[in-house]
C-alpha cells in the first residue's frame, strides 16, 4: 500500500468539515498515512482556534481530538527529524513546523501531501528536483 505523508491541514479536515474534506477522507480511506508526532499539537492549536472562534464547541473538539488520536495514522518521533528541519527551513525560507514534515518525506522517500498550497507552489519553484517533486496538493492525492 502507498504511503504519504501528511501535516494537520490534511488531518483536521478528517474531524472537521471544511473545503476539501471529502478529499482528505479519500485518501485517509485508500492509503497509509504517516505524520510526526508534531500533528497532535498542530490539530490541537487548530481545534483551539476553532472553539475560539465559535466553529466548534469544546466537546466537538474534544471529539475531534479523540477521532484523530484513533486514527490508523502512523505517528513518527519527531526527535530524529529537528537537525534536518532546521536545514530546510533556513534553505526554503520556512516555518520549520512544515519542514519537519518535508524532512521526514525525505527521510523515508515518500510525498508529502498537504492543502497548503503556497508550500507546493514554494517547493516547485526549486530548482532541486527532490524539492519539485516532493508535495502533493490534497486535491492531486486524491485524485490518485
């Protein structure tokens, strides 16, 4: 079975109706997903935003989080990933949260998929291939 990795913008859309939710519930169905441990707190801050802004209440989010947690998603430390994060962030002028999960793509030679669409767009504008073929627009992944 393929495997991708995907960030929370991907993730939350499984717990939370937004546009292209049904896209992330398709390739959430028909594919292994694999993250950092980094995407719990990410959803969270997410789900935060969301009760705070009156989207959600505080026992859907708590919901939310629960569904998350049981979700066949593939966690992976973190740990092993800082120092290459780090160098990509100050190599793709980037938040390092994001290119925690490019690192680990890399790590493991797999796409990485997101709803992000600046971050595509940014990585395939560079000149390095691995960079170029590297994400997926969620809309992309889930026509597969």
């Amino acid at each position: 079975m393929t495997t991708f990795i995907v960030d929370a913008s991907v993730a939350i859309k499984w717990v939370v109706s937004e546009t292209a939710t049904s896209q992330a519930l398709s390739l959430h169905e028909r594919y292994s997903l694999a993250a950092p441990d980094l995407i719990l707190p990410e959803c969270a801050n997410i789900l935060w935003k969301k009760v705070k802004r009156g989207e959600l209440t505080t026992a859907e989010a708590r919901f939310a989080a629960r569904l998350i947690e049981g979700s066949s998603l593939q966690l992976r430390e973190m740990t092993p990933l800082f120092a290459e994060s780090v160098e990509l962030s100050v190599e793709l002028d980037h938040p390092a949260y994001d290119c925690t999960y490019l690192a680990l793509a890399l790590k493991e030679n797999l796409r990485f998929v997101t709803a992000d669409e600046s971050l595509v767009r940014k990585l395939r504008q560079r000149p390095d291939p691995k960079y170029r073929n590297l994400a997926l627009f969620l809309s992309e992944a889930a026509q597969l």
